[in-house]
C-alpha cells in the first residue's frame, strides 16, 4: 500500500516541486490548492497518474480528506510581495485559519505534519547569521506583517498542537529559493530580474543594492524538506544556501549572466524590507545532514532556461481576484 500525503498549495511553485518529489518516491500525492497565485500547468503532467489527485480548495475553509492520510506538507500561502499585498487578508487567513485546519486534520488522522514557515519570521534582523534560537525583529503592523505575523502565528500554532495534543509536527524556515516553475513578475528578486532582462528593461535594484539574500535552488531545498519530514525534531530548522550575495552584485550576475546591456536603475527601499539575509544552518548539517549541493551559476542557467521558455503572453500573469473577506 502507498503511503498518502496531502501537499496544500501543491499547485504552487514549491508544491508542485514537492508533489514531483513525492509521486518518484512512489506516495499516494494529494495536491489540494484555490488556484489563486498557483498554476495548474505546473501540476498538468501528473494528471495521467493513478497515484495522483487534484483538490481545488481553499484550506482556510473546512478541510475534508477522505480515508487514510499518513502525512501532510502546509504550502498553501501568498509568498511574494505582490501576492501578499494584494490580498492581505487571505494571507493571513490563510495562515492562521489553514493551518489550524489542517493541524486539525493531522489530528484526526494521525497524520505527521510539515508547516512552511519561512526566513521572514527574523524580519530585518540584528543578528547575523540567523540561527533558529532567534526570535526576530518584525513589525508587527507594517505592509508586510501581514505575511510575517501570519507566519510567525503558524508556527505558534502548530507548537501548540504539537505540546498539547500530540501531533507530530515540523516546521521548515524557508530561505530565498528560486528555480523552474517561479512567476516571472512574482516580486521576488530573481524573476523580477529576469523578467527584465527578458523584456530589454534596466533592472530595478531598491535602495543603495547593498542589502543580502541568499539563495538556494529549488531542488536543494526540496530535498532539505523531504529529510525534515522523516525526522524527529519538532522546533524549527532553517534550510537556505548559507552563500550570502549583495543585491548590487546579484543584479550585475544576471546581467553578466545573459549576456545583456542593461544597466541597474535605483528605487527607493521598500518599508521593512529586510537589509540582510544568511541562514545559520548548523542544524539541518547536524540533524539530517543537509546542506545546499547546486551552485548558483548552475541554478541560474536552469531557471533561465525555463523562464525563456515561457510564452510572451504568460509573462504578465497576475494572482487571480478573490473575493473571500
């Protein structure tokens, strides 16, 4: 008998990753998404599966899965600026009210649980690297707590099922990822950049350049995923490329990289914008022997190739209007 997962938000660019992931380790995949920043092309050829099945739903309402579930993975969530904040609400509903459902769910089940957390729940950090033990430093009512405090409720949340009722739960910190699959104007550094090389455009680096992220690429991370899973440890562990890069400098990489003319063009910084990023991953190396193997330059060309693919007329795709309040 396979085993059954439930992957929320498994029409998304780290779902549908995970959904691949898990239908070569030969699980009973249940991708369950609303279809509002997420993309059925991206799922399309596990359509002919028998062991694959698709639930369009919206998490944040009464989660039903019948039968047996051994296992779910909570990737239903806004990730990028301009989803979260054009629909602030969902975001937070979607973090709060989803995961208490599925936690819920997990329950009832018996299932274990992976929630998605990510690298925002530091806000824009004093302590550098980051290390899990790190509570953070986040506005709490600025245009990106909608998407920071919905986080760091989840992870509050499941701790809690976790102490109190039982469940098996993880949490994953998310870092900067990037690879095939992203949306080319989805606010994120890499395909905001990308989408304006495509187009002849200068690259827009906001303030000085000088703030950091680190990248990590998509498989790398899903492999980070799928050992924490089958781990034993409940709090919080950091998967990210510890390779840290300044904007300015991931700005001309790109540049260099396609061999294009454009120049970079300065904005101002966005409110709360975090002014560096670099995950301590101490942890994942210790406890699931994990660490980043694809390097960037060879990351970059795959995710390139893919987005070069993209029709012209998919390049302006926007996350869908949903009028839920």
């Amino acid at each position: 008998m396979r085993k059954k997962i439930l992957i929320t938000g498994g029409a998304g660019f780290l779902g549908s990753h995970l959904c691949s992931r898990f239908l070569k380790e030969d699980f009973h995949v249940i991708a369950m998404d609303n279809l509002i920043t997420g993309s059925l092309k991206n799922i399309e050829e596990f359509f002919k599966l028998e062991n694959f099945e698709f639930h369009h739903h919206d998490v944040s309402k009464y989660v039903h899965v019948p039968g047996e579930i051994d296992y779910i993975l909570h990737f239903a969530s806004p990730a990028s600026p301009i989803d979260y904040l054009k629909i602030p609400i969902q975001t937070l509903k979607v973090g709060s009210l989803g995961t208490h459902n599925l936690l819920g769910l997990a329950r009832v089940k018996k299932a274990r649980i992976l929630i998605a957390s990510t690298s925002e729940v530091y806000g824009d950090p004093t302590v550098h690297p980051q290390p899990e033990s790190y509570w953070g430093n986040v506005n709490p009512i600025g245009p990106r707590s909608v998407y920071d405090e919905a986080k760091r409720f989840q992870e509050a949340i499941t701790m809690a099922y976790h102490t109190f009722h039982g469940v098996e739960t993880r949490i994953v910190r998310i870092f900067n990822t990037y690879g095939p699959k992203m949306r080319l104007n989805d606010g994120r550094v890499l395909p905001a950049f990308v989408g304006q090389v495509l187009k002849g455009m200068d690259l827009t680096v906001y303030g000085d350049g000088s703030q950091t992220r680190s990248f990590c690429y998509v498989d790398d991370l899903v492999e980070g995923i799928y050992r924490l899973l089958f781990s034993d440890y409940a709090l919080p562990v950091n998967i990210g490329n510890p390779q840290e890069i300044t904007i300015k400098e991931f700005a001309d990489e790109i540049i260099s990289l396609t061999g294009t003319s454009q120049k970079v063009s300065y904005v101002d910084l966005p409110i709360d914008d975090p002014k560096q990023r670099k995950p301590d991953i101490t942890k994942a190396r210790e406890l699931l022997g994990w660490e980043p193997k694809v390097n960037r330059s060879e990351g970059l060309k795959i995710t390139l190739d893919y987005f070069k693919s993209i029709p012209i007329e998919e390049w302006n795709i926007t996350p869908k209007e949903f009028k839920s309040n």
